[in-house]
C-alpha cells in the first residue's frame, strides 16, 4: 500500500467508510435565459462596467470614429493592430487623419519583447463574441492576434459584434459548435487587469491592461442605442 491509499483509508475510515456521492444540480447551467438582443448588450455592459470597463457603441460606418475619439482622448502614441483580421485591414484603409501610429505584430515575441512591454500605448483585437450572464468576452487567439495584445498593453480595445453577444456561456458554446472544433486556446476576458493583496483591496492594471475599453459595432436602435 502506497502513501496515497494509506491516507485514502484513513479519511475513509474517520468518516466511516465510503461517503456518498452528493446530488449534482445542472439547472442553473440549463435555465433559460430568454433575453431579447436589446437585454444581453445592456446586460454585458452593465457587468462589464461594473468592474471598470468601459463600452461605447457604434455602428459599422461610424465605430472608427469612436476609435479615433477614444484614443484621442487618452493621448495614445501608437495602437497595435492584426494584419490579416479585417479590423486591422479597415483601421489601416482609413482616411481617418486622427489615428495614430499603427504598430504590427510581425515578429517573434523574441525580437521585439522590451518594445511591446515598454513602447507599445494600446492594442485593438477583434473577439468571437460576449457572455451577458458575466459580462466577459471571448477571443481566440491566432499568429495575427496573439494573447499578448490582449494581457501586455496598458489599453485594450475589444472590437465586439453586437450580434455575438450570448446569454450564457454555454449559449456561446453550443451556437458556435465549440463540440466540433474546442480552440486551442481561448480568453475568457471581464475587465481590465486586477489584483488583491491579503486584506482584498482590489488594484486595478497591476500586472495588464490597466483599461479594457470595448467597441460593440451594429448597436443601432434595435439594439436599445
């Protein structure tokens, strides 16, 4: 008998014996949430903004405008943006004047490492869509959009789909088929970085993004906007 069952059997038998296994309860995994489009965007934004992040809504014609008012704002020297996603392609076809530099991620982390920790003001990514149940968002992660735009820039703009916005999380699962094709890797992302010491004071962009801003692109009248 090995260390791991001689402590196995003395649990057991200080409780007398084999305990019984607790009733699982999954409804609240499976309980409807019939909320309209209007319901899960205020939802989202309310839980989002509820741990300091910052939603603005646009349309499709005008969300570079508010990129360009956001990052105005802030005083932002440069934004790192995707090459290949169409986020990127639209931010760099603009004829927006007021964008500022826009930086690529087209090296290995190796080469580049102290500019993206040190030099590097904002990051922009795209997301697979929102959870309004815990006000996070979804990314997956690609070689045009590493997960290190969305952990090492002290801003983080989110670009998100109004139409992608799920109940739950499960929702988002089953109506994206994650079942046939689980990404290798994924970000569950609500609000800006965030830390506790020992006694729970809660500090904001200690080790990430200190600002999580989020561009929900389609939130017209439908929408409640």
């Amino acid at each position: 008998m090995n260390s791991r069952e001689r402590i196995l059997q003395r649990l057991r038998a200080r409780n007398g014996g084999e305990l019984p296994m607790p009733e699982l309860d999954f409804s609240v995994l499976t309980e409807d949430r019939d909320w309209s489009a209007a319901e899960k965007l205020d939802r989202f934004q309310k839980a989002i903004e509820t741990v300091h992040g910052e939603v603005h809504r646009a349309s499709s014609e005008t969300w570079l405008d508010t990129l360009a008012e956001i990052l105005r704002a802030r005083g932002v020297r440069n934004l790192l943006t995707p090459v290949k996603h169409a986020i990127g392609q639209e931010i760099r076809e603009s004829d927006t004047a007021e964008l500022p530099t826009l930086l690529s991620y087209d090296q290995p982390i190796e080469a580049w490492q102290p500019t993206l920790f040190n030099n590097v003001d904002a990051a922009i990514t795209s997301t697979r869509g929102a959870i309004a149940e815990t006000g996070s968002l979804i990314l997956r992660p690609t070689a045009d959009e590493p997960r290190l735009m969305s952990l090492v820039p002290p801003i983080h703009i989110a670009v998100l789909e109004a139409d992608q916005i799920f109940a739950t999380f499960l929702e988002a699962m089953t109506l994206q088929h994650w079942s046939s094709g689980m990404p290798t890797n994924a970000l569950l992302i609500s609000g800006p970085s965030k830390t506790a010491d020992i006694e729970q004071t809660l500090a904001y962009g200690v080790h990430g993004p200190k600002e999580l801003i989020v561009i929900v692109v389609g939130a017209n009248q439908d929408f409640g906007d």
